[in-house]
C-alpha cells in the first residue's frame, strides 16, 4: 500500500483475458476469518488489531479509528470498512485499518479475501502484508505484499505488487489487472496470492495474472520470512489524489472472508 504517484502506470502492465486457473496440489486451510458476527460487532480480537491514526506516510486523508462505525459486521457475514466524510481528530474524514500484527502472522502458502470494492475519486482500498520485523529493521526491508489495492476512480483495475529493499514506492514490481466488462464495485471478487520461496503468484477470482520471481528483483529478496495481514480503507493520499465533488460517502469496503492456506505435501 505505500507508494509514490511516480510511474505506476509505466510500471504496470494490463492484462485482459486472462485464462482461470485452479491451485495447482492440495491446498489445507490453516486460518479463516468468516466475519459471521452480529451486525455492529468489532472483529475478532483473537485475529485483529486497529491502527489508530493518519498519514501512514502516503499523506492520508482520514483518520483511522477504532470505532465499529467505520470496521465491523454487517450482520449478513460480512466485515463492513466504512469510510466517512467527518469531521475527527483534525482529519475530515474517518475509516479503518485492521492487522494481525502480534496476532496471526504467515510464512508462505495461499493467502486468499473475497472482497466488494468501494467507488469514486479518492478512495484506496487494499489487502496486503507487511513483514513481521518492520517495527526492527523498517520499511521496506521488511518488505510488502499488496494482493490487491485499488484506485476508486478505476472501478475495473485492480493492482498486485511487491515492495522491498531497491524496489518499493514507485519502483515496485506492480501489475494491472483489467476487467472489461464488470466493475470491482459491482460484486464480490477473490484476491489471491500463492506465495513460495522463490516466487509470488497474483490472481484475480482465480485467473493467474502476476508472477515475481526471486530473480526478478532488483534488490533483497525478503519474503522468506512472517508476515501479517491488513485490510483498509484509506481516503486520499499520493497515489489516488484527494476526493472530489462526485466522491460520495459513505463509502464501504465488503469484505467476505480472508482465508490462508499451506500447501499438503
């Protein structure tokens, strides 16, 4: 999720037509969060953590709360991230950020979210990875796995990156994926990596459309390691621009289930 405005798009390529493809070997589910709670209930602490706060270094415009006006169930098993035009905390408008930081964190396999995307000028939305040892040796040492992030005013994009030491912010190893038909505010999609040691594979609803390779960067490979999930809504910031006038709100990210898997032998 941390970027600069520079050169994404020279960075991407768009794909269309992809071919679908199924994981390939035995796939066991080792953790899942199924959002089934009441309408009104905050995530799962035993999974999730907040970040309270704003600017996260991508000059942000909200400010991230912990409030289950802008991150819980919906009540029809789904996680509800609500972002909202208010006036808080000095920011003039509100959202969530959720992470398994100190709670569940991942080392390779299929990382999987069933996800509906907000809409307009200004909204980002995204489901990434850090690396554990961020708060030790920083970014983007600690290197970053976006398995998807989106720019409101392109419904039909969405991108896969990775972030590390020499590659990060506007030089990360970024792909696009383009529907041609269909908008991701439209309906629910899946957002999938299957990361090894070697490689990190990117789909959309199953279709392979990104591969990195160890030998494609340029710097450290750095994703040999733990890393933990996040789920936001972010408003504004260096790589959407601010909202404008047709940016409606609230706007709400749909998430379904996040689900993480190993490989069987």
């Amino acid at each position: 999720m941390r970027r600069s405005p520079l050169l994404v798009a020279a960075l991407a390529a768009t794909l269309v037509g992809c071919s679908s493809t199924e994981p390939s070997g035995e796939w066991s589910l080792v953790w899942s969060d199924e959002f089934d709670g009441a309408a009104g209930t905050l995530p799962s602490a035993a999974n999730w953590r907040f970040d309270v706060g704003t600017g996260w270094g991508n000059q942000q415009l909200e400010f991230d709360t912990d409030r289950a006006s802008n991150a819980s169930m919906d009540g029809s098993g789904h996680l509800a991230i609500t972002a909202r035009q208010e006036a808080f905390n000095g920011s003039a408008y509100t959202s969530a950020r959720i992470t398994t930081q100190g709670k569940q964190e991942f080392r390779f396999g299929r990382v999987s979210a069933r996800i509906k995307l907000p809409v307009g000028q200004g909204i980002w939305p995204a489901f990434w990875l850090l690396g554990s040892n961020i708060t030790s040796v920083g970014w983007p040492q600690s290197g970053e796995i976006d398995v998807m992030e989106y720019r409101g005013q392109e419904p039909r994009v969405v991108l896969g990156s990775v972030h590390g030491p020499g590659y990060s912010g506007g030089n990360a190893l970024t792909r696009r994926y383009e529907m041609q038909q269909a908008r991701f505010d439209d309906d629910f999609h899946e957002f999938t990596i299957e990361w090894q040691s070697d490689r990190i594979d990117f789909f959309v609803d199953r279709s392979l459309y990104h591969t990195v390779r160890r030998t494609d960067v340029p710097g450290d490979w750095v994703f040999n390691q733990p890393f933990y999930l996040i789920l936001n809504v972010a408003v504004g910031g260096t790589f959407v621009g601010s909202p404008n006038a047709q940016t409606r709100f609230p706007q709400v990210m749909l998430v379904d289930w996040v689900r993480v898997y190993e490989r069987g032998q």
